[in-house]
C-alpha cells in the first residue's frame, strides 16, 4: 500500500481529478441502477396446474396426478416431486437445484405432459413459477357507487387495465373480481327426446357455430387471394335462435319399407282363408315376412351406425382444418405435425368404414323379399282359392326431409353468475381487485410512478370509480434509499463529532468524513458493473457499510495527527510516514472484514442468494474505503495541513490513555482474575440465548396485516361470505383501520400468490392500518375478538411481510408405508400440538374429510336400457357441472358459453335419484332404477412426496419466537413411540430456520479460518493473529445483550451480524497488536511494549469502535425503514462491538503475553529483541 500512498503524495492533481469523476460518475449511475423490492431470484420449483372440473380427489390423483407425477419423476435435476390432489384441480411441484435452467426443465415438463393421454375433460397445464420478481408490486381496488360489479369489471378490463399495461416495466396485470357473467344453455331431455336430438349432437354443433379457419388460396389473375371461412355468434339472441339440424328418424325414413311388409302379411291373411288348398303358400309366405324384418332391422342398426360414424368424420375435419392452420405458423412443432397425420388417418379409416357400411347397405336392400301384386293365380285341384305369389316390390327408403329447429326451442339460454367462484369486495362494497407484476428488468420505482400517473388519470377522468392503494413495493424500495441518505448523513455527523472531540480539530474531521461519500459512490458504480440492482439487501448493506468505511481513514488521520503533534519537522515524509505504519493494519483489518462474507456466497439455499447482493456490496465499500484511506487521506492532509494554518505542538499525555494503562499494567499482574471474570461473563451470555428467542426472518415494518379463514370443506361460497362479512365488521370496529380489501374463494384454474390452491372454502382479507398503530397490541386485540368465531371456521391473524411467508408455520411430515398408521400417529402428534403454547389451527390434511355422493352403476341393468357407465356419467355430469363448449366475443372481452341440462329441483340424493335419463332409444330412465347412490366420505386432500402419501401435521405459530415453539414440538416428538416404519419429521419454517441457521455456523467457521489466514499473511506468523482470535467470543457477550434488551430474536439477519463480528471486531485487536510487533522490533520487551501499544493505540481503537456504533445506532432504534436486515444485525453489531472492545484491550494483551511467553520457552527469544 504504500507504494499506492507515494504515488497519490506526488499526483496530487490526478488525484483530485479521479476523486470528482467517482463522485460523478457515481451520481449518474445512481440514477441509473436497477431499483426493485428485493434480488432477481427465481425458487427452484415449478408448479404444474391441471384441472379437472367436477372430479373429486381420488379421481384427480387416480386419473390425472399419478400419470404426470410418474412423468416428471424423471426430469433431469428434480429433486423431489409432491402433489396435491384437491378438488377439481392437480397440483404437481418438481423441486429443483438453484443452479438448474428452469426454462429448459419447464419445456421438458410440459413436452412430458403433453405426451400423456388424460381425460378428455381435462383442461390444459399450465406452469408457475415463484420468485421474488413474480410477486405482485402493486395492489389496487377498484369499487364504484354507480357501476354494477359486471359493468365495473368489464370497465376495469377495458379501460384501467389497458392503461397500465401501457407503462414501460409492467409485465403483467391480473383482475381479480367475481368474473365476468357466463351463458348457461340447459337442454330440456322432453324436448331432445321429441326431435330425435342428443346432447353429444348439440355440442357438436355448437363447437362448430364459431368456426374461423384458412381454407387455402385462391388465385384470381396471378393473385393469390386467401380464403378463409367465418361463422360467429356475437351475442345471446343469435344463440338463442341458433339453427340446429334435426336429424331423419331412421324409423320414420323406412315406413314405407314397413308397409310394404305389412302387404305382404294382408295377402298371408287371405292365404289362412284357402289354407286346406294352399298350405304350401302360407308357408312360403311366412318365410318371405320373417326373412323381410331381419333384414330390415340390420338396414336400421347400420343406418344409426353410419350416423354416427359421419358426425366423428365432421368433428375430425374440424379438428384437422385447425390442427394444420396452427402448423403452417409452427411448422417445426413435432406435436402438431404429430395431431395432423393422427387426424388424417382417423378421417381415412372412418371414411372406408363408411365405404363397407354402404355397400353393405345396398347389398341387404337386394335381398329383400319381392311381394307378387297382379300376377297369375294358380288353381288347386280341389278349388279356386287364391294364394299370394310371394312377389313384392323392393322396400323404398323416403329421402329424408331436412328439418331445423332454434336452441331456445329445446334448451333454456339465460346469462348467471351461478358458477363464479370468487367474491370481491373493498370496504364493504363489491370491487374489482388489479394485481400488478412488473418486468424483471424494470425499474420497480419508476414503474410505481407511473402507474401512480395512470391512477391519478383514471380518478380524474371517472370520478365515480374509487381506486384504492392497497400494497405497493416500491415504498419500501423509497424507504431504503431515504434511510440509507440519512444514515450516510448521520454516520458522517457521528463520525465527525466523534473524530473532533478525539482530534478537537475540525480540518482533521473533514478529512476523515470525506471517505464515507467517495466510498459510497465508487460502490455505487462498481456493483453497476457488477450487473446488481439496488435493493432491499445492497441498500441495507450501504447502510451498515456508512458506519464502517470511516474507521480505515480514521486510523490514519489519526496516526496522521499523531506525528504532527509530536514533531515539529512537519512535511509530505511525516505524512508518507505515518500512513505507512498503521498501512499494513488497516490492511490486515479490512481483508479480514472482507474475509468473513466470502464463506456467505457459498451457502446454499435463499439465505446464500438473498444475502449475497448484500455481503458484496458490503465488501466493495470496505475495499473503496481502503482505497481512500492510502490515497485521499494522505493527499487532504497535505492539501490541507501542511498548506494551511499550522497545527500547534501537543505533548501532553492524554488523561484516558494513562488510566487505560494502568488498569492494563494491573490486569497484566491479576490475568487469572481477568480472565475468569471475562469467561464467567461469557457463560453468563449463552444462558441468555432461551430468553432472546428464535426466528426465521424478521417481520418488517408495512403496518398491514392479513386475516385468513377456513371453513369446513365443501362449504359453499356463499356461506364463506357470510362468515367473512362477520369478521369485518368486527375489524372496522377499531379506529385504526384505514381499508379492508376481502377476497372470498379463488378464480378457477389458478393458484394464489402464496402458491396455496384457492377454493369456495377459504378467504383472506387484507387490513391496512394507520402508520401511528400498535401492531403487537393490535394483532393481540383482534385474535381475542375473533376468538369466539373460531368454532366455525379456523381463522388466522398475521403481520403482513414484504419477503417470506405472510405466517409462520409448524408442519410436521408423518411418512410411511400403511395409511391407517399414518393417519393415527398424525391424529395423536395433532391432538399433543395442540396444547403447545403459541400454536394454533392444528390440523393435518388426513384429519379432513368431506361427505360426497357415489353413484355406482349396475352394468346389468343399464344394458337393458341401451346404457352404459358412460352415458349415465355423461348425461349426470351435463346435470351438475355444465361444460364450456364455445365463447361470445364482446369486444376485447370473451363471454364463455356452458352447455348442461336443466337441474332444476336436484338438491338432494333422492331427487338425484329421480333424473331422468335419455337412453339410446329414445326412452327416458331414472337413474335411480339404474344405480346405486350413496352417500361417502373422502379425503379434502391427497398429498405425496415421490409418489408416496404422507400426512402433514401443521399449526400457525401467533408468538414471535418460533424456536421456542419448534422445541416444544420437538419435544412431543421425541416422547413418542412411533410405529415400526413410520418416520417423524419437523418442517415449515422450523426446517429453513434450522437449516440456514446451520449453514450460517458452518459459514462462521469458515470465516474465522479465512480471517486467521489473512492475519497470518499479514503478519508474518501466527502467534500474533491466534492472540487477536481471543477478541472473538466475548463478542457473543454485548451481541445476546443487545438483541435481549432491543427485544429483537435470533434471526438470519442478526446472524449475519454475528458473521459480520467476526470481520469488525478483530479490527481493533489488530491495530493493537500491530503496534506491539513494532514496538517489540524496536527493541522494547514484551510487557512494555503492549503498555505503549496500549497507550498510543487507544485513541484510534476507541475513535474507530464509537464511529460504528454511533453510525449504527438510528438502524439499532428502527428507525431505518425499509430495511428488512438492519435492526437485528446493526443491534447485534453494536452490542457486540461494545463488548469485545472492551475485553480486548484487556484479554488480548493478556493472552499474547502467555503465549509469547510460552513460544520463548519453546523456540527462545527472537534476536531482535533487546530486553530493556
């Protein structure tokens, strides 16, 4: 370094240029840094969502969860694969490696997926994918005294949300209302029976009503003119009198045939007249009848046959004119080349089918009996009787007449809401809820802004819309900025008036302070180039950074000052001088400091990828401010020293470094004393650990919270809502409340933000409070209130949190191979967690059942009837849960159109059991005479991991300190005795907390060896950094004390403060020793020189220690907003820091003492020494 400090003494000029282009240039890439709530970082999991509509959770996990599960198992780098198996929906999570290429493994699970052969009712998978950028950064309610809630969404969808996707940075904007009304056509049986029509056929039709496909090309005078065929149905009245083809009665169309048969049993009549005389007529006659019906019901069955055959062959070309449209724009897509040939040769096939049915058809017509109309009459001999000759014209079939009749003739068309299955509401009054997710590469605070401009347009052009802010991220991201400003600006302030009350000169401070803005903007621009944003964790890392970028150029002012007071020869050597003996201290003390955050960028997991961003910043600025430190200082101090008003000589001894040394000198006399009062302290600390408390991630300050609920399963939305409407109004009671925005079950077909499946049983309501609330006393007011309303559903008050899980939650996995034992330890671990104290809502998903209806079909009977199994579930599920069969454009909105049969009066088993049913010849059936119906009990849920069910037990933590909690838990576990087979083990955030807090140790392990390399590096040996390793442990000491008396829990933040202790306080050790090496090379012995080191490095250990906590000291109080880290590790930095400094001005002297004692004893005294 000092080679760095000569070339800046003698380049002055380049030095004061270099200074303003870092300022500037820091400035501008301020401006143009990346801003966002938190680091890019995508969770290694994909969810794949399938829906089933209608099914229940056996059928989802049977029919569509195992088939994909076995799918995905083997997907390159999955490491676990769970699913849930719900109602109507299949939900597959394949976790991954963080350094897995989720795009690649995306593709590949959908290319997986899409080889599966589902149930046709399956609807399509879609993917997602969690990470902090897909999170939504703004939440708005949309209410309006003057519009309907339909008329408010439409607007909502037509106006606001085309506004804000028109900002720069929004990548996507999600409504969330009660939806859009659909069309219900409910078919009437009576009236498909009456014209011969099935529902298989209507929904033929009018899959076909909306038809827009390429047809090819037409080239008219050497132009290509595409053409194209267009048929749509814009609205309900064109629905309603919607065309449909009544297909010819196959019965009716041979009529004809059967009246000629009846001819020809009119003539055997007249033969039973003559029957002595013509025996052998009325026999042949009775031969032409028999053989005229056989084959005149086979004409029938292959006529019905290729009916049927050619509305597969329409449906098929459909399908093929879509399927090669879509090709001819995805030519390389193998799935549609794949679906074009499987279509083509279904078309082939059915249509030589087709081919053999109509020469079958022609050949039964010829052998039909040919009745006899005026021919000859034979005579007996005994008579004159006439017998018929057996001749009859060939059997005519009519051409059938093409009939049509309108939709709303044989099925009710109405517009409802019936089959929404989300409710809204803001305040009371219904809305229309916009979640907004930005790009990730936007800008989150620019984006806000100008979202913030849509918001204030729309108010001004509809001012009878309401728009309230619900949640927006980028006042945190505003927050950490401002805070990290003024902390700068009190660090400085602090560290000023700390340096001019040591110094009493105010040139001195000036130049020590100047370090902080250099520092911080130099890290601003080299962390740009790094490719980081500015976030949540480097503006927290900014902030703590501020209170110690300051102690390198403090050292050397001070050192600096220190000469020039002492020696009256005052020029560029003395500077060059003193910033050359306490160089290699710093030096040693800053890579130290940088040391302990390289073991953070290996641990795995969120923790290594949240904290890393904030761990580098932290290193660049430390590096920055030695930087300064060797070149600045020393160039301001000439600038400003040497050519200004000359500082007056001081000799004096300073009062505090005398005492400290005689209470030194005394300590050197008494160590076993010293030492043991300091061990004694230390035990005494670890006792305190209980008391502290454990977390996971510390809540933040949004005064926001969330109000969860869970009804019984099946519960139906409507009944959901009613509680739900309950628990507002026991909220709005209280004066802090400013919004209430409740949602009541969730949009079909999709997952909530927290990745949880939404259904008619479950709502959540989210509280804004003012910022002048009590959120601890709140949060314990309003969990005693809705105590009572516990009995009828399970109801969950939680702190609202920027990052992490909106509720801390116990789970406890119970796996093995017998369900029945899984479900009884699970029912016994359930009931023992109850009595937990801070643990509440225990369940586990095997505990929850839910009644449903079986409807078992007797083959034997149905036959009879012309049915099997699947008409019965066809026409039943058409009854229940009408399906989607087409949509009505309106504008850029889409209205879907359900098709089913009408239900009216089907509220109970028994009126199930009275549905009739339309049987393939025409008659109607109730389904009661066909099957069985019962009622039965099944699973809510059914949950695997690889493929195996397990059971979760799990319970909402309401206390702050979850360690105590999962030790409680722990402890029940242990007192069990468990089957052989079933395995027990502890999860939720008891898991990630244990897991980070682990790797977080192992990280501080690491650290210390790094930081005692780096030492010996710099020393030369290692005695002396094994010495300066003993300022470690007491720093434990002030850490607990602090986080006990500031009432902040052991987190992942205050560990990395613990992380950073070890870099920090081993400073102040360092300058110390650092001086005794020199002094004892000078010849002094070994005890005075650790007195002189003691004397002559106070100052600056002391200067340095009180700049950092000072500077720390607003963050400590909380009073830095927006910073998830800050008071939990600036506490445990200052309590920390307090107390090894401390104990090192005493232990260490101590033990480096003993030791290089010890060391003479071993290998003699180093020839350099001279004993004075």
């Amino acid at each position: 370094m000092n080679w760095l400090t000569r070339f800046s003494l003698k380049n002055i000029a380049a030095i004061v240029i270099l200074v303003l282009l870092v300022s500037m240039g820091g400035v501008y890439t301020s401006a143009q840094l990346k801003m966002e709530a938190m680091p890019d970082i995508n969770f290694p999991v994909i969810v794949a969502l399938t829906p089933y509509p209608g099914a229940s959770p056996e059928d989802i996990d049977k029919k569509v969860t195992q088939p994909i599960e076995k799918a995905l198992s083997g997907i390159k780098g999955a490491k676990k694969v769970t699913s849930v198996s719900a109602d109507s929906t299949s939900v597959v999570v394949v976790e991954f490696d963080f350094d897995a290429d989720l795009d690649k493994a995306q593709q590949e699970m959908r290319d997986s997926i899409d080889r599966l052969e589902l149930p046709e009712e399956v609807l399509k998978t879609t993917f997602n994918r969690f990470g902090f950028n897909t999170y939504p950064v703004m939440n708005l309610s949309f209410t309006s005294d003057t519009k309907k809630p339909a008329e408010l969404e439409r607007w909502v969808h037509d106006v606001a949300k085309a506004s804000f996707e028109s900002v720069d940075g929004v990548g996507e904007v999600q409504v969330k209302g009660e939806g859009n009304k659909q069309v219900y056509i409910r078919l009437k049986p009576e009236q498909l029976k009456k014209y011969n029509l099935s529902p298989q056929q209507v929904q033929q039709a009018l899959q076909s009503a909306n038809l827009s496909l390429p047809l090819g090309d037409l080239n008219m005078n050497q132009i290509d003119l595409p053409v194209r065929i267009e048929q749509k149905i814009t609205n309900i009245e064109q629905l309603k009198n919607y065309e449909l083809t009544i297909p010819a009665n196959p019965a009716a169309g041979f009529q004809d045939a059967f009246e000629q048969i009846g001819q020809g049993m009119q003539g055997l009549g007249q033969a039973v007249g003559g029957l002595g005389q013509a025996v052998g007529g009325l026999s042949k006659g009775l031969g032409q009848m028999g053989q005229g019906v056989g084959l005149l019901q086979a004409q029938v069955q292959i006529l019905q046959q290729a009916q049927h055959l050619q509305a597969q062959i329409i449906g098929d070309q459909l399908a093929l004119n879509e399927a090669s449209a879509q090709l001819r724009e995805n030519p390389d897509d193998e799935s549609l080349q794949k679906r074009v040939k499987d279509l083509q040769a279904n078309i082939a096939r059915n249509q030589a089918i087709l081919k053999v049915m109509n020469d079958r058809l022609e050949q039964l017509r010829s052998q039909m009996p040919k009745p006899q109309s005026g021919g000859k009459e034979r005579e007996g001999a005994g008579g004159a009787a006439k017998v018929p000759s057996g001749k009859t014209a060939k059997p005519g079939v009519k051409e059938a007449e093409i009939k049509t009749i309108r939709l709303e003739e044989i099925a009710s068309v109405t517009e409802s809401a019936d089959g929404n299955t989300m409710i809204t509401r803001t305040d009371g009054k219904p809305s229309v809820n916009v979640d907004i997710v930005k790009d990730p590469d936007a800008n989150i605070v620019e984006v806000a802004d100008q979202i913030n401009e849509k918001i204030a347009e729309l108010k001004k052009n509809n001012p009878d819309v309401k728009i309230a802010l619900l949640f927006d991220q980028s006042r945190g991201v505003k927050a950490s900025i401002h805070s990290m400003i003024r902390e700068g600006l009190l660090g400085a302030l602090f560290a000023a008036i700390v340096i001019l009350i040591f110094l009493r000169n105010f040139r001195m401070t000036l130049i020590s302070v100047v370090s902080i803005p250099v520092s911080v903007l130099a890290t601003l621009i080299l962390i740009k180039q790094a490719d980081i944003s500015l976030n949540i964790m480097t503006l927290g890392g900014l902030a703590v950074a501020i209170g110690r970028v300051v102690d390198d150029s403090i050292v050397v002012i001070e050192n600096i000052y220190r000469h020039m007071m002492k020696n009256p020869d005052r020029d560029v050597n003395l500077i060059q001088l003193a910033t050359k003996e306490v160089a290699s201290a710093i030096t040693s003390s800053t890579m130290t400091t940088v040391a302990v955050f390289v073991p953070l960028g290996f641990v795995n997991g969120i923790v290594g990828k949240v904290f890393f961003p904030f761990a580098l910043t932290v290193a660049i600025a430390l590096l920055c401010s030695l930087a300064v430190a060797v070149t600045i200082v020393p160039v301001l101090a000439k600038i400003m020293l040497l050519r200004g008003k000359k500082l007056r000589l001081d000799r004096t001894r300073s009062r505090t470094a005398e005492v400290y040394k005689k209470a030194l000198a005394w300590s050197l006399d008494h160590k076993g004393w010293v030492i043991t009062v300091s061990i004694v302290l230390l035990l005494a600390s670890l006792a305190m650990i209980p008391l502290v408390g454990t977390s996971f991630i510390p809540s933040d300050k949004d005064k926001a919270v969330q109000v969860s609920l869970k009804m019984p399963s099946g519960t139906h939305i409507s009944k959901t809502d009613q509680m739900v409407r309950k628990i507002e109004e026991k909220i709005r009671r209280h004066k802090e409340v400013q919004v209430i925005s409740s949602s009541v079950g969730n949009l079909r077909g999709q997952l909530n933000n927290d990745g949880s499946i939404g259904s008619a049983n479950r709502a959540s309501m989210f509280v804004s409070l003012a910022p002048s609330a009590d959120m601890d006393q709140w949060l314990e007011e309003i969990r005693h209130e809705l105590k009572p309303l516990q009995k009828e559903g399970e109801i969950m008050v939680e702190e609202v949190k920027s990052v992490g899980p909106p509720s801390s939650k116990i789970q406890v996995g119970v796996k093995g191979n017998n369900l029945d034992e899984i479900r009884r330890t699970a029912d016994q671990l359930a009931e023992k967690m109850k009595q937990v104290h801070g643990l509440v809502n225990v369940s586990h998903n095997l505990s929850e059942e839910k009644e449903l209806v079986t409807i078992h079909v007797d083959p034997a009977k149905a036959a009879k009837e012309g049915l099997v199994a699947q008409q019965v579930a066809f026409s039943v599920r058409g009854l229940l849960e009408a399906d989607k069969v087409m949509e009505i454009e309106k504008g850029t909105q889409t209205q879907d159109v359900k098709l089913g049969l009408e239900k009216e009066g089907v509220n109970s088993v028994e009126e199930l059991k009275n549905v009739q049913i339309l049987s393939s010849t025409g008659k109607l059936i109730k389904l009661g005479e066909i099957a069985a119906i019962n009622k039965e009990k099944g699973p809510v849920t059914i949950q695997k991991e690889n493929g195996q069910q397990y059971a979760v037990v799990s319970g909402n933590v309401t206390i702050k300190d979850t360690g105590a909690v999962s030790r409680d838990v722990q402890q029940i576990i242990d007192g069990m005795s468990f089957p052989k087979g079933i395995k027990v083990t502890l999860g939720g955030d008891t898991e990630e907390m244990n897991k980070s807090f682990a790797q977080l140790g192992v990280a501080m392990v690491v650290a210390v060896a790094a930081v005692y390399i780096v030492m010996i590096i710099a020393f030369g040996e290692a005695t002396a950094p094994f010495t300066i390793l003993f300022s470690l442990p007491f720093a434990l000491i002030g850490g607990l004390l602090g986080l006990l008396i500031s009432g902040q829990p052991i987190s992942v933040s205050s560990m990395i403060g613990f992380l950073m202790l070890i870099g920090i306080v081993v400073t102040n050790a360092i300058v110390l020793i650092d001086r005794v090496g020199q002094q004892r090379r000078r010849g002094l012995a070994i005890r005075e020189a650790l007195l002189e080191a003691a004397g002559t490095r106070l100052r600056p250990i002391l200067m340095t220690a009180l700049a950092t906590i000072f500077a720390l000291l607003p963050l400590a109080l909380g009073y830095g907003e927006g910073t998830l880290i800050s008071q939990g590790l600036a506490v445990v930095v200052i309590g920390g820091l307090a107390s090894s400094t401390l104990l090192t001005l005493f232990i260490v002297p101590i033990v480096y003492l003993l030791l290089t004692r010890v060391q003479e004893r071993i290998i003699g005294r180093p020839k350099a020494e001279v004993k004075v």
